[in-house]
C-alpha cells in the first residue's frame, strides 16, 4: 500500500502542485481513509520527502542507464531530457517552484543531489564529446557542466520563465540547443541539426 500511496501522491504533486494537493485529496483519490495514509506517513512533509527522493532514484537510474548505451553524446543528451520530461509529467504546475517555497528543507536536499548527479553525468558527455571530435576541445569542461546544471535550475524559476509564456518542454527544447550551439564543433552541428529536424518532422 505505501508504494501505491507514494506512486499517487507523485503523480498528483507533479500534475497540481505540492502545495495544492492535501491528504484529503489523496485519500479522496485513491478510495483510502486518511488514517490509512497516516499509518506509511507520518504528515505530509513526510510525504513530499519521500515522493521526491523516490522520484530523484528513478530519474537517476534512468539516466545511468540511458549512459550505459554509450550513444553519441548529443543524442544522448535528448534521450535524457525526453526520459526526465516523460517522468515530470512535463511540469504542468511548475512544481520545482511550490517545492522551493512551501518545502525549502527537501528542496535544497534535492538540489544538492541532482547537482551531483548531472554534474558527473554533464562532465562524462562533454569529455567523450571532446574526444569524438564534436564538441570543441578547448572546453573548460567543469565550467561548461556547472553553467549547464545552473540553466537548467534557473529555467524552472516562474519569475523568470512564467509558464503562460514558455511550456516547460519548450523551454527545455530551447536550452538543450542553446548549451549543445554553444559547443559544437562543425561536425556535432550537423548531427544536432539532424536531431532537430527530426524532431520537428
């Protein structure tokens, strides 16, 4: 029962919000008595805490696995991204943001892994992309990789990016190949520009 709780309760976080879901609703949502709930969780931070972390092990096997094919590193950049997309149901309600304002512990706890998850992962794909001969070879690579991490974080910022302008796959879209332009060499331009149309088509 905790797994189906943990599986709905993500579920509805990611599509209405953190703030916006109480355990009323997922009770309500999943035919269970609050105290049903109650007895797997202690409250609902507790709840946040848990949905998150699972979700961040899931996301974070995903892309090791993604890495493991060894595919060409723009390609697999995308891979990433659609894997991360598929998983946050594309971010309806911006809930990177609620998460930093109502649950600042767990955000920042969040953050400090994902940093260390993509900066390994980031720092892997430009040094195979150096050595393939698509990415420039005067890249400071640990430069390149935090720059990355920290536009990725900064695009989930509502202030900045309000979701009635930009849908979150969009601006997804944008920042990949403006981060992969900027580090292209001749060559991994055409195979972004093929990625791209193909995308498109």
């Amino acid at each position: 029962m905790k797994e189906k709780i943990l599986q709905k309760a993500t579920d509805m976080f990611l599509n209405l919000g953190f703030k916006s879901v109480t355990m009323d609703d997922l009770a309500h949502e999943m035919g269970i008595s609050k105290k049903t709930i109650y007895s797997h969780f202690e409250n609902k931070t507790q709840l946040v805490k848990e949905c998150t972390l699972n979700l961040f092990c899931v996301i974070s096997d995903g892309i090791d696995c993604i890495m493991e094919q060894q595919k060409n590193p723009i390609e697999e950049l995308y891979e990433i991204k659609k894997f991360v997309m598929l998983h946050l149901k594309d971010e309806k309600s911006s809930p990177q943001y609620q998460l930093q304002k109502y649950y600042p512990k767990i955000h920042d706890t969040l953050k400090q892994k994902q940093y260390e998850v993509m900066l390994e992962c980031v720092v892997d794909n430009i040094r195979r992309g150096i050595e393939m001969g698509i990415y420039r070879d005067n890249l400071h690579v640990e430069f390149v990789a935090r720059i990355y991490f920290s536009g990725v974080t900064c695009i989930k910022d509502n202030d900045i990016f309000p979701t009635n302008i930009f849908s979150m796959p969009q601006l997804m879209d944008y920042y990949l190949e403006y981060h992969i332009r900027g580090i292209v060499t001749p060559e991994g331009r055409k195979i972004l520009n093929s990625i791209i149309n193909s995308n498109q088509e």
